[in-house]
C-alpha cells in the first residue's frame, strides 16, 4: 500500500492571524458565519473577540456556545439543529478539542439530518458548508485533522466521524493566553504522545517523522515555560505551532496505544484525555523500544537524555521513560496516585484496553499480558 501524506487544511499561524478572519470568509463567499464554541471559551471572551473581527468585517454572526466536553453524540444533532435555525453559510468552529470535533461532526448533517453514528466508520465526507476552525488550546490538533473525535451518550464509548477537511486553520497563539496551567500542560503531553504514537506506530511515515520530531522539539523547548507564565507569547507560539504540526503528523500515521488506554480510560474515570495520554506516554515509550529503539532514542535526546550508544533496547526504553516522567514533573502533570487511584484501578482495567483497536497500529504486538503492564507502569509516575 502506498504511504499517505495529506494536510486537511491550509493554515494561517501565528500572532494575530486572527484578523485575517474576515478576509477568509468572504474569499469563501460566507454573509452570515455561525461561531460553534463552548461556555467555557465565551466566558474568557474568546467568543467576542472572534464575533468583534468577523462583524468588523461587514459581516453578520451568529454564535453556539452549547458545545460539551468530549462531544457526546446527543450534542451534535443540537448543534446541527442550531446552525441550521441560524441559516448560517459557514462555521467558525472556536475552541478546544470538543467544540472543534463537534463543529466537524455537525457539519455532515446539516442538508441530510440523521444520527451522527451512522457516520461512524464511514469515508470522509464533505461539509455542508464551509468550516473555519480556530483552536484556543494547544494540544489536539483537531483544527488540522479530518476525524471529528465523539463519545456516545449512552455509552461514553469514543469513536470517530470523518471529513475531507477544515477550509482553512487559524491558528493565533493570543488565543491561547490565559488556559490555566494544568490544562495547559494535560493538553501539551497530548501534543507529545500525538508525536511520539506518530514516530513510532505501524503506519508511520516520512511526513509523520518531520512533523512529529520537530513538534517534540518544539514542546521540549516551550511547554514549562507556558506552564510557569502563560502570557509568555514565545512559549505559547511554540505550543500553538508544536500543536498543529502533531496533528498533521497522526492524520495519516494514526494514533496507537497511548491513545487506546486514553480513549478507554476516558468512559470510565472521566479525567482529561491528555493527562491520560501523558501518563500512558512513558510505559509505551518502554514498550516501543523493543521494537524502534532507535526512534525511542531520538525521542528522548529531544529531551534531553543522555543515552550510551551501546545501550540495548530495553535500556533505551527504561531511560526514554525516566526522563519523559521528568518531563511531567517539571510541567506539574499529575499523578494517579495524586489523583486518589491505586495501581490496581488500572490493571482491572485490561480487557477495556484489549477491546482498543488503535492498539493494533502499535510496533509490537499488545498481548493480554503486555497491557496489564503497561497500564501498571503508567501509576508508577508519582508526579
């Protein structure tokens, strides 16, 4: 099979792009835009600086700020419902992971209304209208991506629709001053394991490892510093670039078991999908060096680590791992053991692993076995 290597979206980056908003939905023949965001997003007043430049721009706007966390499938049919009764042209999906999956996911039924998950594991659909989107986090990359990330209501189960693409990203790294610093930090270890499942998974690619290195690179040198002063616009751009860059390298190269253990912890202790995939981060850099030591080793001299050349596999993933942990520590990321989990919470936790697909696209095989020790491995961070 030949390698894919696509960009779902052109992108405008950096500080102020977002005044190109205007330009952008005119160029796309848009009169009367639609801003699909959440409360959360409002009430820092994202929302009304996004409203002022596209009604400085001569335009009408209306807004949604209905969007829920993880994207429950019920939400998008109200979302679909409330673009529809505005009779919007296009949608400027503003927000974090959840308001940008949701803009996605509703922006495949608005013409034809009809539950979201008959979409699911369907080929990549168009958009009804054109879509915008403008991130205020630094972690997902969804702005990027062509897979709208939802949860089933009735099961919380994660699954995913997919579109052929957004019109355009802006991405401003103004937006993202003022996400508080534990979000800040759960959403920058999201940008890790992004990069690292990308490098290292079964379908990974020459694109992916471009993107995915220099976007380590990028955080190594740039998320303790938006920890510690979230008004430093250096570190924020980095995050922000860091960020978007991660998503293009997974679009292709897929996800892998960070990702599973992430998604089906998600449905079962509620915590926030990155600080699950910056737990699970070390355990599968351990794991993967069985099978990419090499790879495992440039990961970790990214930051920092000072690996033998002679080291062995197994070495190279025990010191990838130790210093990943440090990583998390220096960024404030917590623990499970902070959080009030036992290491036992986790390994009861294997058969939902096993029932992960995304685990398949790991390099090394996931035994029943292989799981119950990585998901053990992961509360040996102590924060």
């Amino acid at each position: 099979m030949p390698q894919r290597m696509s960009q779902a979206a052109p992108m405008l980056f950096g500080p102020g792009a977002l005044a190109a908003l205007g330009d952008q939905l005119k160029m796309l023949g848009s009169s009367n835009p639609i801003i699909v965001t959440d409360k959360g997003v409002t009430a820092a007043g994202a929302t009304a600086k996004v409203e002022k430049t596209i009604k400085d721009a001569g335009l009408g706007c209306a807004i949604y700020d209905g969007c829920l966390s993880d994207a429950p499938t019920d939400s998008i049919t109200v979302c679909a419902d409330a673009i529809r009764a505005a009779k919007a042209d296009a949608i400027v999906a503003l927000g974090g992971g959840s308001s940008l999956d949701t803009a996605k996911a509703a922006s495949l039924i608005l013409k034809d209304p009809k539950p979201i998950t008959e979409l699911i594991g369907k080929p990549p659909g168009k958009p009804d209208v054109p879509i915008i989107t403008i991130p205020t986090t630094s972690g997902t990359g969804s702005e990027v991506t062509i897979v709208g990330v939802i949860s089933i209501s009735e099961t919380s189960k994660k699954a995913g629709v997919v579109i052929t693409g957004a019109s355009v990203a802006i991405i401003d790294p103004e937006l993202t001053i003022g996400v508080p610093p534990g979000i800040t930090a759960a959403t920058g270890m999201d940008v890790v394991a992004h990069c690292v499942e990308a490098i290292t998974g079964k379908m990974r690619n020459p694109m992916s490892d471009l993107r995915g290195y220099e976007s380590l690179r990028l955080v190594a040198a740039h998320l303790q510093a938006a920890v510690e002063d979230g008004t430093n616009i250096t570190a924020r751009s980095g995050m922000s670039l860091a960020s978007s860059l991660a998503g293009l390298a997974f679009s292709d190269s897929i996800t892998t078991l960070g990702h599973a253990i992430a998604q089906g912890l998600a449905s079962v202790f509620h915590l926030h999908h990155g600080l699950l995939c910056g737990l699970a981060t070390p355990p599968q850099l351990e794991l993967f060096a069985t099978a990419v030591p090499e790879r495992v080793r440039k990961i970790a001299e990214i930051f920092g680590a000072d690996i033998p050349y002679d080291a062995t596999p197994e070495q190279i993933g025990l010191i990838a791992g130790d210093k990943m942990r440090e990583f998390m520590g220096n960024v404030g990321l917590q623990s499970f053991e902070q959080l009030g989990y036992t290491r036992k919470d986790l390994t009861d936790q294997t058969d939902v692993l096993m029932g992960e697909m995304m685990k398949d696209f790991s390099p090394c095989e996931i035994t029943r076995d292989v799981a119950e020790k990585v998901l053990g491995r992961m509360f040996d961070y102590k924060g």
